[in-house]
C-alpha cells in the first residue's frame, strides 16, 4: 500500500526509498535544499568543527546515496522532477566542494602557507 506524503495538502505517493522520511520527491528534493543552504552557511568561513565536518559529509553521502536509488528506481518521474533531482545532485556536490574549500582556508590561515 502507497504511503501519502507528511506534508500537508501534498497528494504525491512517498516512494520506497523515502519512506523513512515520509516525504515525497519533491518535498524531499526542497528538503534537501534547505538543509544544504543552512550548512553552506554554517560551513562559509571555515570555523566548523571537525566533528560537524564529518557530520556534513555524512549527510552528503546519505543522502546522495537516497537519491540516486529514487533517481533510478524506475519510478515514472515527470521532466520536471528529473531537472528538480539533478539540481538538488548539484546542491550536494556544491556543499561538498564549500566544505573542502572552508577546510583549506582555515587550513592555509593556521599555517601561513598553503597545504600539500
């Protein structure tokens, strides 16, 4: 049996591999959107622990990994939800690629010079 969506009005299925989050793709896209952006934010000038870093990662592996089983899972997915998860790819990937830029500013302002 199909599991609706936790947001409310939302009328879409949750697919299987977003069950635990109860969110359909496109909640569960916007989801991801926000959650990037507060962690670019968090992450900008590089004075994140190193535990809150390895938390990041971890969520950019979790749920790049999540979305690539819905991606080709064989759901139906309109042209607009593939543009939609391809663009929240990117978000990750960009979030990925703040963070290693952060850690080597912070690195390079420790040691006054650039790290090998």
């Amino acid at each position: 049996m199909a599991t609706g969506c936790q947001i409310s009005g939302c009328k879409n299925d949750v697919p299987p591999a977003l069950t635990e989050h109860r969110l359909c793709v496109l909640h569960y896209t916007l989801s991801l959107e926000t959650s990037c952006a507060e962690m670019r934010r968090e992450t900008a000038l590089g004075n994140a622990p190193q535990e809150r870093q390895r938390e990041i990662m971890k969520f950019i592996t979790e749920h790049g990994e999540r979305l690539a089983r819905v991606a080709t899972s064989g759901l139906h997915l309109t042209d607009d939800l593939k543009a939609r998860i391809l663009s929240t790819f990117l978000t990750l990937m960009n979030l990925r690629e703040n963070l290693d830029r952060a850690n080597m500013r912070s690195s390079f302002g420790r040691s006054g010079h650039l790290p090998r």
